[in-house]
C-alpha cells in the first residue's frame, strides 16, 4: 500500500493513510480501521499529534460505523485532548460532534446535545461551514431519534444547503437521504419516495455503497410503513447481506431486525425468528438502546402472531422496562435544555457587546467635555437615558432568561410524568386485550396471575396522579395550610398502624424514640402525609428483619424528625436528584415494590411551606436516614 511513498516524508504517508481510513469508513470500514491504525502508528512514531488527532477522529468514526460504541469513545476522547495540546481548531470541533454520534447511539442524549453544541460553537467562532453542516446534521439525528420531527427536518433541509452551497456533493446527499427518512416517519410517503429517489441518483453518480446502503435502508423502512411487505423484503435481504459482506455490525443488526419484522407480517415465523435472534446477539454487546428496542417490540409481534401470548408479553415488559431506563437517565427537554443554554450564550455574547456599546458612549461623553460645557449636559443626560434603557434591557434579558429555565424544568416534569402516566398502560392494555379475546382458553392459574398484575398496575396508576394531584393543588395554592399545635408521638402511631401490614410481612423491627410531650406546630393532613411517604420509603428499601428507627428531638424553636433505616442506601448519582421535579428517581423495593417517584418531591414542597428545611444521609448498603424540620408547638 505504501511502496510508492516509501521515499516520501512521514506527514505525506500518515496524509495518504487518513484519507484511505475516511474513504473506507461506509464501504469497507476493516480496511478503514487498518488505515487509521497504521496512521496513528506513524504520528506516534514521528510524534506529529496534530495528524493524530485526525487519526484518532477517524478511528473513532469507522469505529462507531462497526458498531464498538466504547472503543469509538475512548478514540474520539484521545482526538479532543491531542488536538486541544496542538490548538488544533477545526480537530477540537470534530471530535465534540463524534463524541456526540457515539453518545447518541448508545442512547445518551444530553450529552450528545452537549457536545454537538460546543463542535458548533467551536465551527461558528471560525465560519468553517463544513464543520458547521455536520454538527446541523447531529444535532437532527437528536431531535429525529427523539421523536421531534419537525426539528429535525429544519436542521437536515439547513445542512442540506449548506453542503450544496460550498459543493460537497456526497455530504449533500447524506442531508438528502435524512430528509427523505424524517419524511417518512411522518407519514409523507410521496415526499420521502421523492426525496429517496434524488438521494439514490447521487450516491449512484458518485459510487457511494455506503450512501446507497442507507437510502435502501430507508426506502425498506418506508415500505413497512405502508404495509408493503413483499416490496420490503428484497431490499432487506440486499441490505443485510451487503452489511454482511462489508462486516458493518450495526447495519448487519438493523436488518436483521427489519427482516425479522417483515418475515413476521408474511407469517414465515421460523425465518423471523432466525433473523431476530441473530439480532438480538449482536445488539447486547453493544448496548446501541435504538436497536435493542426495534428488536424487544419485534419479538413482542411475533410471539403475539404465533399465538405465544406469555412470550409476547415478556418482552413487551421488556420493552417498556428498557424504555423506562432510558427516560430516567436521558429524556427529550435534556437534549431541549442544552439547546438553550446554547442558546444563552450567544446572549451572553450579546450582552458584552451591549457593554462595550455603553463604553463607547462613556468615552464619547468624555471627549466633549474637554470642548465645551454645554455639551457636557448633554452627554450626561443622553448617556444617563441610553445607559438605563440598556440596563433595562440586559434586566429584561436575565428576567427572560431565568422564566425559560423555569419553563424548561416545567416542561421537563411533566414529560417524565406524561411518559409516566402513559407507558404502563401499554403492558395494562395488553393484559386486559389477552383477557378479552382468551379467557376461555386460558388455565385459571394464568387468569389470576394475570388479573393480580393489572391490579396492580392500576394501583400504581391511581397513586401516581393521587400524588400529581397533591402536588399540583400544593403549587397553585389551592391547599390552605391549617397549623395547629399536634403530638408527634400520636400522629407517627397512626401512620405506623396503617403500615403494620408491610412491616409484619417482611418482619422489620421498627423503634420510635419520640417523647410523649413533643409537639410540633403543623397542619395534620400534611404531616402525615410526609411522615407516611417517609416511613413507607423506609419499609420499601429495607431488606426482610431489618431495622427502622423514627426519632424526634427540640432544636432551639424547631422539631427534627428522623426516619432512619439499615437498608439498600442511594447511590451517589441519585442523591442530589431526589427532591428535583425536572428528574425523576424512582427505584423498585426489596420485595418489589413500586412507587411514584413524586413522593419526596411532595415532602419537600410541605416541609418549605411550613418553614422547615428537609435533607438526607445514605451510604449505599448500609441504610439511609431521611430528617426533616417544622416549627414547635408551645
């Protein structure tokens, strides 16, 4: 490969190699990873780290094209830290958008969104419209992968542009191809037929496999949108097999997914479940969610076409089990959030701009005042006027900005609560479907189980906007605080008496030290409220005879009570989340148990409203002590 370079400097070499690596990454990404590697050895050996940054990018890309999401992440982190040694501008910028492809695909879009931004600010500092279109184009696959289509067409159709405009033709068609996708899933079949079309003639001009790979990808998917099995299937097979050939693991697993799907809709369920399985293999390793998702949802199909009803529910739970995870760690006003402090900081750059505005106008006024007196009052009077409509500007700014975060972290609970609210009643409307149209033929053992689960999911359901509704009445206003002086000892009896039930299953020894003449200044419905969602959180994260302690003590004009127990703990991660509405913690007990995950939160808000403050100590294994403060009672 390099005997006609052998004569040439080791930058020329290393040059030659990147380009190969970068050529290869769709249509055969192993040579592309031979390349890079061969690269990379070559700028160490010569010590030349501003080529290795390029080397580490590219790597990091071919890499993510395979399906080594952690082996992409650990290049594309190299690439970052070589090019901000060199000052590399154009590298830096690079590597912040692959990192950000990396984390999408593993499903982590916070910070994809996060690192895309800094790329893009990076680009824009600079005007490098070439980087600027990749980093438009990441951040439309974020918003596409999440749902927000309209979002995501305006960002491809801008990079789309953009690549026509500096005449980077293959680039132009990738945008291209996204639009026709996007188009798709939005039910606009002859646009994305349209837009397809376009996007295959180019990649054909230009003899891209890779780009012709994608856009049947796409045209496949379009096919099963509209029911076109039969239509579907030979794209597929040529799909799958190409990935095959080109050893392209993540193309190789969604069309083994896709294959599995339309092998199902034409009944041959021996072939799907072939296809899904195989599928299923490739996809754990990787922890690539998207997929992991399209394959749990497909298996759920074909059990339920074959019949296999206990089959098919498994894996709608665990569907809507991985689902869930992904909604907890990352959800769609996180990917929104980091768009808006962006989009902050170009107000900030604006603000400094103001400032200079006003030191000009100083300088200005200075200047004649060493002319003439007259003018001196004049400058004193226009600078006063201009300076505070300016201040009332840059206040209006910090105003708008601080009620966008606001209604950010508005938006954000009521997307985990809306998602919340919804996803259990897909297993709920399963079960309740399986029992309408089965329950004839299905053994009474079965029928029980099954009714004891949709119970069960219903209670949870209720309790869930029993606490939404609290919580909401709490924000509004519209519950009035009633204080009057109480017993602590004889309102923690009570809410111990309705939880002897849950203490005497798991055999818990549960103490209270809490003296007879303790009083505290409170409303009674709200106290028992936090006392009962406390203890209860106690008895939920205890292991069976383990030990919870409720203590109360006088400190000064305030009462601290503290439920305190030996159980599971929190993780570090979670502790600084309990008591925010924007994230929701919820964790399943020791037997199983499930909560809300808005119960702390209800606490918290109760506990401020009667002047008191609320906090918590948890050592993972070795239990958690909840304590909280409220006026006393003379």
């Amino acid at each position: 490969m390099l005997a006609t370079l052998d004569r040439q400097p080791d930058s020329v070499k290393i040059k030659y190699l990147n380009d190969l690596c970068w050529k290869n990454r769709a249509d055969n990404p192993v040579l592309g990873i031979e390349c890079g590697e061969k690269a990379l050895e070559l700028c160490k050996k010569s010590g030349n780290k501003t080529l290795a940054a390029r080397s580490y990018n590219l790597l990091g890309i071919v890499c993510r094209v395979l399906g080594y999401y952690d082996k992409s992440l650990a290049y594309l982190h190299n690439a970052l830290s070589t090019a901000e040694e060199t000052n590399n501008t154009i590298e830096i910028g690079f590597a912040e958008n692959n990192i950000s492809g990396s984390y999408r695909m593993k499903g982590y879009y916070t910070a994809a969104m996060q690192h895309v931004l800094r790329g893009m600010q990076i680009f824009e500092s600079i005007d490098y419209k070439y980087g600027i279109a990749y980093c438009m184009i990441s951040i439309g696959f974020i918003y596409a992968d999440q749902h927000d289509y309209q979002k995501a067409l305006t960002y491809f159709d801008d990079a789309y542009r953009m690549r026509q405009a500096i005449g980077d033709t293959a680039g132009a068609a990738i945008a291209l191809n996204e639009i026709a996708i996007t188009y798709g899933r939005c039910n606009n079949f002859k646009t994305a037929l349209e837009k397809f079309g376009e996007a295959e003639q180019i990649f054909k001009s230009i003899n891209n496999r890779g780009g012709l790979m994608s856009a049947a990808n796409g045209l496949g998917d379009l096919y099963i949108k509209q029911s076109r099995y039969a239509e579907a299937l030979p794209i597929y097979r040529k799909y799958y097999d190409l990935a095959c050939e080109l050893k392209i693991v993540r193309s190789r697993v969604l069309g083994a997914n896709r294959l599995g799907i339309v092998y199902t809709h034409l009944h041959q369920f021996a072939e799907a479940e072939k296809y899904l399985s195989e599928a299923r293999n490739l996809t754990e390793p990787m922890q690539e969610y998207a997929l992991l998702l399209e394959n749990y949802s497909a298996y759920s199909v074909l059990y339920e076409s074959e019949g296999k009803f206990e089959k098919s529910l498994k894996y709608a739970r665990l569907y809507s089990s991985l689902k869930d995870s992904i909604l907890s760690r990352e959800n769609i006003s996180g990917v929104k959030e980091m768009e808006a402090v962006y989009e902050n900081e170009k107000a900030k750059a604006e603000n400094a701009l103001l400032l200079k505005d006003v030191e000009l106008s100083h300088s200005q006024r200075n200047y004649w005042v060493v002319i003439t007196i007259l003018f001196i009052g004049i400058s004193i009077l226009f600078s006063w006027k201009y300076i505070d409509k300016k201040r009332t500007e840059v206040k209006m700014r910090v105003i708008n900005s601080e009620l966008q975060a606001l209604n950010a972290t508005r938006d954000k609970f009521f997307s985990i609560i809306a998602h919340d609210l919804r996803s259990p009643f897909h297993m709920m409307l399963g079960i309740s479907e399986l029992l309408s149209t089965d329950i004839d033929t299905l053994p009474p053992e079965q029928v029980k189980k099954f009714s004891r689960e949709l119970h069960l999911g219903i209670k949870k359901q209720f309790e869930l906007l029993n606490d939404l509704l609290e919580w909401s009445r709490l924000q509004r206003g519209d519950l009035p605080i009633e204080k009057r002086i109480l017993s602590v000892a004889a309102e923690m009896q009570d809410i111990i008496e309705s939880l002897v039930v849950s203490v005497r299953v798991k055999e818990i020894s549960l103490q209270t030290d809490v003296a007879g003449d303790l009083k505290v200044l409170a409303d009674s419905n709200m106290l028992r409220l936090v006392l009962r969602n406390l203890v209860s959180n106690s008895v939920k994260f205890t292991k069976p005879k383990g030990n919870i302690r409720i203590s109360g003590e006088k400190i000064d004009s305030l009462v601290r009570i503290t439920v305190s127990d030996d159980g599971v703990g929190i993780p570090d991660a979670d502790l600084n989340n309990l008591f925010r509405s924007d994230i929701r913690v919820s964790t399943t007990g020791t037997a199983n148990e499930k909560g809300t995950g808005l119960g702390l939160l209800l606490c918290k808000e109760i506990i401020e409203r009667h002047g008191g403050t609320i906090q918590v100590d948890s050592i993972v294994g070795k239990g958690s002590s909840f304590s909280f403060t409220v006026p006393v009672g003379e």
